[in-house]
C-alpha cells in the first residue's frame, strides 16, 4: 500500500481550506492532513464536523496550531511537525485576512485595514513558507500551493469590482469593499513568482490557485458574498486537490484556475 502523503493546509478549519481537507479526506488516494489552525479548539471542532459529514472517509486530518501573525506559533507549529511525521509532501499556504469590512466599521484604521492585511496574507505566509521549506524538501514529491484569491491584474480582474460605478465626489459611499485583501494578494502572486525561482533546483513544483470567487466567511459577511454571486468552496477544495494530485504539473510558477491557467 502506497504511503499517506502530507499534506498541510493553513487556515484549514473554515472556509476553502475547511473544503480543501475535506476534498482530501474524502479522496481515494492515501493523504494524511495537518489542519492549520490559530485556535486548536476551532480546529478540533472542523474536524467533528468533518467527521459527520464524512463518516466513511479513511484518510486521517489532525489538528496543528498555527498563528501566520506570530513567528513563535510557527515556529511551535514547525517543531510539532518535525517531531512527527516529519516531513510534507504539500504545503497549501491557504491561511488568509481581510480587514476592508473592518475599515468600512470604523474598527481599524484605512492603514490597519492594509497593514493587517499584509501582515497576515504576505509577511505570515512567507515566514511560514520558509520555515517549512527543510520539511517540505524531505518529500520525493514537493509541492507548493499559494492560495491567490481574486487578485490578478489583467482584464478580467480591471472589469470586476465587488461595488457599482461611484458617482463623482468625495467620500464615495461603499458597503462593501476589498481592495486591501486584494493589494496583498497581488503580492502573494510575486511570492509565488519568486519561491518559484528558487526552488527550481531543488525540484519543487509551485503555484498561484485561483479558487475564484467562493462563499467564505472573510470578512464575516458570508451572506453579501452569496448575494453578489459566490459560488460554494468546495469548489476551491477540489481545485486545490487537483493541482496536488497532479492535474496540473503543466502549469507550474503560473495562476491555475479552474478553467485553466490565468493571464497576467
């Protein structure tokens, strides 16, 4: 019997990444996944979740504690790992935050609104990344996933904005907003451009996934989501699961969608 592959999906107990584990429990092929997760007692509760919902799955997800805004918690997450099983053949850096509907509150400031934003989506998943480069080099078959959202510039992406054309005058009243989540994204695409580059050598098969535009729980306003026409995210688990499972290798360094590949 062929061995569990590892697989570690960040910010995996809600949303696409809750999606992304159970496409992997529920496959026929042989994983064993590690859901990221800044609260173990969130992680804990996706799983009885998952397995209600997926009674007959075999393939076994355990939770793992990680927090992308602190470099102690992945550092912990890191040594846990280690420890056991000691190796990933696939990192899904699918962890993510936005702050705009924050903003629109009046909870954070505009600048909180792009630094958290930042912080979590950029600098988190790119510390993550790093530190778990030497385990995910272990594997015979690397794979790294970026999580890229709706955020490429092109002109698909320049003819869609979640809000109607703004009259003339200042200040424009939004209900809804995105543009710090989607700035940060962008960025995560030249992370995956670079981590691309310098992984070459080392045999490790990276991507940008566009899940496209899914019913999740950022921002808390899942229901305007679903209004504006958000589609469910399971689509994006099986997307993601595709891509690992090796549906995709012809478009490696590039923006995997689920129609194919997306410009720039």
């Amino acid at each position: 019997m062929a061995a569990r592959k590892i697989v570690l999906v960040t910010g995996g107990n809600g949303g696409i990444g809750y999606e992304t584990v159970k496409a992997f429990i529920e496959s026929t092929k042989p994983y064993h996944i590690l859901m990221g997760s800044r609260s173990l007692e969130n992680a804990n509760q996706a799983i009885q979740k998952l397995h209600e919902e997926c009674p007959d799955a075999t393939n076994p997800v355990e939770p793992l504690q990680v927090d992308l805004t602190s470099d102690e918690s992945i550092e912990a997450a890191y040594e846990k790992v280690k420890s056991g099983p000691g190796y990933i053949d696939a990192l899904i850096n699918n962890a993510g935050a936005t702050f705009d509907i924050a903003y629109l509150a009046g909870k954070v400031s505009l600048r909180e609104c792009f630094t958290k934003s930042y912080d979590v989506n950029v600098a988190g998943t790119h510390v993550m990344t790093a530190k778990f480069i030497p385990l995910l080099l272990k594997s015979s078959d690397p794979r790294l996933i970026f999580v890229a959202g709706l955020s490429q510039i092109n002109k698909a992406a320049e003819s869609y904005f979640p809000t109607p054309p703004q009259p003339a005058g200042w200040p424009k009243k939004l209900d809804f907003e995105v543009i710090g989540y989607r700035c940060s994204k962008i960025a995560l695409n030249m992370l995956m451009l670079d981590w691309n580059h310098k992984l070459k050598a080392d045999g490790v098969k990276v991507w940008s996934v566009g899940p496209g535009f899914l019913a999740t729980n950022l921002g808390g306003v899942p229901e305007m989501a679903i209004e504006m026409g958000a589609k469910h995210p399971s689509i994006g688990g099986r997307l993601l699961r595709s891509v690992v499972e090796g549906e995709r290798d012809e478009s490696v360094g590039k923006i995997v969608i689920e129609e194919g590949v997306m410009p720039w």
